[in-house]
C-alpha cells in the first residue's frame, strides 16, 4: 500500500459529500468501557467502500466496521481465522470456503458466501472503477472482467468464483498461490451485504457492515463518529462505547490538543515533537515496529538509469547513505536503517532476512566514490531525488540524504532535492512515467507475507512497479515461490527473488518504519497492530 494511494476525486467527493450531508446509520451499543474516546484523523480520500479505500485514512475505518474470512492478529500480524470456518485445498489454486454460521451484517443480514462472492465480483469489475480491483487479479477471469489497455469489459462474473451452498463457495486461481488464504484479511475482500447493491446511494449514505462499530454520523472536515455495535458476534466485540475521529490536517495541531486534555488518542506524533515526546507523555507514548518500508526507486523507462553499469552507481549512492546518523537525528530512532526490502514485522519464519542487503547498506563513503565511478558516473554529473513536499518530513529526510550523498562524494552538487508541490502533482508525474532521477517511494504492507514486500512492486508490469523495473529471473522466482505448496520452500525462494533485487539494487532500501502514538490518561490497553493503526476495540475508557 501506497503511503497514500491513486485518486479518483470526483467518485469519492460525490460519495463522501452524501455521507456527510446524511449522516451515516448503524444500531448505536455500548462497550465495556463505558465511554467514548477521540482519536486524530484525516478525511478518507475514497469512499469507504471496501474495494475502493486504498489509503490509511479510509481503511481505518473499514477495519473498525468490517470483518473478513481472516483477520490479521493485532500483536502478530498473523492472518487468522474471522469469519472462515475453514479453507480447504489441494493444489494450491483451487480453494473452498466455509463461511461461519451466526454472523450478521449490522442491518440484520445473515452473512454468507453470496455476499463475498457477490462483493469480489464487484470489486473486481472494470465497469465500477475500484482501486483495489487488482486485489482479485489471481482470481481465473479477471482478464474479462477487468481487461487491460482499455478493452471493453467481456464478462460479468468472474469465472473462478462460484457460490455452492449457503455458506461455501469456490475460488479457483490463475495461478498457484499457496499463500492465497493469508491475503483474505485485507479489506478488499470483505463481505457486503444486499443493500449496497439494491441501493448503492443509499449505502453509501449509511454505510452498513458486519464489524464491532457503525458509523453514526460523519461532518467531512470535522468528525467521524463510530459507535460500539449492539448484537455483534465476533470475539473482538469493543470494550468502549465508540470512537470519535476527530479531522486535523496538521498532526502538530492534534499533538497540542493531546496535551491540552483536547483529544485522547494521536497516532501520528510529528518529527518536530519527537525529542519531547518522552518526557511530556512518558510510557503514554508508543514506538513499536510497523510493516512499513522506505526507498528510494528509479525510472527504468529513462535510459540513463537502464544502461550498463548502472546497477553500481546505484549501489554507489546506496553506500553514500549514512542510514544510522538520519534515523537518529531526524527521527530520534523511531526509524530503524534497512537491511533487506521487507520488514522485521515478518519474523525470520515469514521472510524478513536481516543483514540480506549486505555491504550495499553500510555506509562507506570511499566505496561509494569508487563504485559511481565503475558504473560510469552521475547522469548528467547530478542526481535529483523528487518527493512531495506538502508533507514536511519529507524535506527533511531527503535534504539529510543528499547531504550524506555530497559529504560522501566530496561533491556539494552531486544531489540535490526535488519537491514536487503536492502528493497529487508527485503521482501524477510518476504515473505519467516523467522522472528522471531517483524518487521518494514507501510501501506499507497490505498483508503480512513476504510476497506483498516483494511482487506489487519489483514483477514486470505490477500494479505499484512505479519504476518499471524488469527482471526474468525475479519473475520466474516469484512464480515457482507462489506455486510452492510448503510455506518454509516458498519463503526462501522469495528471497532468492529478493536476492536478484538486491544485486541489481533495483530500489533502495533507506529505513523500517515505526508506528508512533500518544495517548492521555483516560485510556489503557492502547496498542498499535503491524500496521501501525491503533487497535481500537480492545482501548478502555476511565
């Protein structure tokens, strides 16, 4: 996932503009907290549809009004059984499914395997524009129903879902993917019931779920509020009354209420704060591991960066990278310097492999001198490293690269920064494919497999391969790991695909990612899960 994703505007300001004028409905209950909190947060960019919310903001809140087949252990990350009584194969790309009985969507519902098949092939249809379609790309028939290029959509269906009882339904893949079943946690594919279908208007106005909150009522600009869900059935059922999603657009602003007593919940302490943090909030204020990534990539159409040689003045400016003193000095170790293109969230069992980057990860100015100079030099004598510049850590951090990249070079212009207005202008000059030189990318996992680290952003023609890198033996790697039946197999030769990534440097890797937050003294058992959201059913109110 995208620090912050694609953008159809029109699409999600019509929906978000009738959920703010309608208010949002869902049976109100009560938690065993006894109270409501109020948590910082932004306005979602895309309507909270669950194949059409793609960035944090919005997921948020699917994760606190949806439940899936899986559901990915707050402390873990693991992908566990929610609503799947049980998912049987014996290929690897035939899957059958068994829905659990009791579960309801909050209108009253029952929840069954209509109503994931019926979701995925909607989520799935190039007719309705969603931009997690390509969540259900390994699904057989996902080419005619979501072609490429511009063809005209050739079916309705996707052929390998199929409804065979009330609770079970089939899914054959493409492919084989043994890992298939860990991904069913991403919201994506979560359940909808009739009424998004019969009166998709009207859903979108109230939106209705089968999680533990409801949404109701939402002022865009303002305040989402959720409140806990009478009747639900799930374990995780809320031990407070509800959360209220307070909007700030500047996270300093929200971090001032926080210690005025304003707000009870930050989930995004700025940088400008972190050398306080400790000392105003104490053991109120978390710093725990996130599946979350940071690199540099580089444009692969842009022949400059494509021509013999380059693979070691990549390594080169890898090298002039002091990764320790930025992630000290800048963010006061609440980043921890990459030594491989996943995350330590992973686990050595689910492919995080330290130390994987090797000598192309430590800073060594002398051999990052000398192996720019092997591949041939700078292009153009410069490299400019783009990045939006409405978020302003970003400035910082890549004003901190290239002065360890000049300090390295003995060069007070070998890098300089690129700022690109706003995130918006930055994509659309990626996608338009218009860099010419390395640029800010990050990746927060969508599931926690190594795959998801490696496949959306290094295989030829991938939906997130901004760079549009290209390697035969990576995607021939990537395929034999998919079709590996025995989890232990198919993680090392992910990491044999890791390793080709790594010897042609094809991104590089600068940091992992923490997840920080603050909270006042109203409230305990806060935690952040792997994904760096705070867990807000298990938060208690005094």
């Amino acid at each position: 996932m995208r620090g912050a994703r694609h953008a159809r505007r029109a699409a999600c300001a019509a929906a978000l503009a009738l959920l703010a004028a309608a208010g949002c409905g869902g049976g109100g209950g009560s938690g065993d907290g006894g109270a409501v909190l109020s948590s910082s947060w932004g306005d979602p960019q895309n309507p909270l549809e669950p194949a059409n919310t793609n960035e944090v903001q919005g997921g948020k809140v699917l994760d606190m009004i949806f439940r899936g087949l899986k559901r990915y252990d707050p402390a873990t990350g693991k992908a566990e059984d929610m609503l799947a009584e049980r998912i049987e194969t014996t290929d690897s790309r035939t899957f059958t499914v068994t829905v659990k009985d009791g579960w309801t969507f909050s209108n009253g519902e029952k929840v069954t395997a209509r109503s994931f098949v019926d979701a995925w092939n909607y989520g799935a249809s190039l007719r309705n524009n969603q931009r997690n379609a390509y969540f259900f790309g390994y699904i057989d028939g996902y080419d005619e129903v979501h072609p490429e290029g511009g063809g005209r959509q050739r079916a309705e269906t996707l052929s390998g879902l199929e409804v065979t009882g009330e609770r079970t339904f089939t899914v054959r893949l493409s492919q084989t993917f043994s890992g298939f079943p860990d991904t069913l946690g991403y919201a994506a594919f979560a359940p909808l019931p009739r009424a998004f279908f019969d009166d998709h208007d009207a859903w979108l106005s109230r939106p209705v779920g089968n999680g533990p909150y409801t949404v109701d009522s939402y002022v865009k600009g303002s305040q989402m509020s959720l409140r806990a869900r009478d009747g639900y059935p799930g374990p995780d059922k809320a031990r407070n009354d509800g959360v209220d999603l307070r909007v700030y657009t500047d996270n300093n602003t929200a971090y001032t209420d926080l210690m005025a007593g304003n707000l009870d919940l930050v989930d995004d302490v700025p940088a400008a704060q972190l050398k306080n943090v400790g000392k105003d909030l104490g053991d109120r204020y978390l710093n725990t591991p996130a599946g979350i990534l940071q690199t540099l990539a580089f444009p692969y159409y842009d022949r400059d960066w494509n021509k013999p040689g380059m693979d070691k003045v990549r390594k080169g400016l890898s090298r002039a990278i002091d990764r320790k003193q930025i992630t000290e000095t800048i963010f006061h170790r609440t980043r921890t310097p990459a030594t491989d293109w996943t995350s330590p969230v992973l686990g050595a069992d689910g492919g995080y492999k330290a130390g994987l980057c090797g000598e192309w990860c430590a800073y060594d100015p002398a051999a990052a001198r000398k192996l720019i100079e092997e591949g041939g030099g700078l292009p153009g004598g410069q490299v400019k490293i783009t990045f939006n510049a409405d978020t302003g850590s970003h400035k910082q951090w890549v004003d901190a690269v290239c002065n360890s990249i000049n300090n390295a070079l003995d060069d007070d212009r070998a890098c300089v920064s690129d700022p690109v207005g706003t995130f918006a202008d930055f994509r659309g000059r990626i996608t338009g494919r218009e860099m010419t030189g390395p640029f800010r990318a990050g990746w927060q996992m969508d599931y926690p497999l190594i795959q998801n680290f490696l496949q959306p952003l290094y295989y030829t023609g991938a939906s997130s391969n901004d760079g549009k890198w290209s390697d035969q033996k990576f995607d021939d790697l990537v395929d034999r790991a998919n079709a590996e039946t025995d989890t232990a197999r198919a993680v090392r030769t992910f990491q044999q695909a890791e390793e080709v990534v790594r010897d042609a440097m094809a991104a590089i890797p600068l940091w992992y990612q923490n997840g920080s937050a603050g909270y006042s003294e109203r409230l305990s058992d806060v935690r952040l899960n792997p994904f760096s959201v705070p867990v807000y059913d298990e938060i208690k109110v005094s």
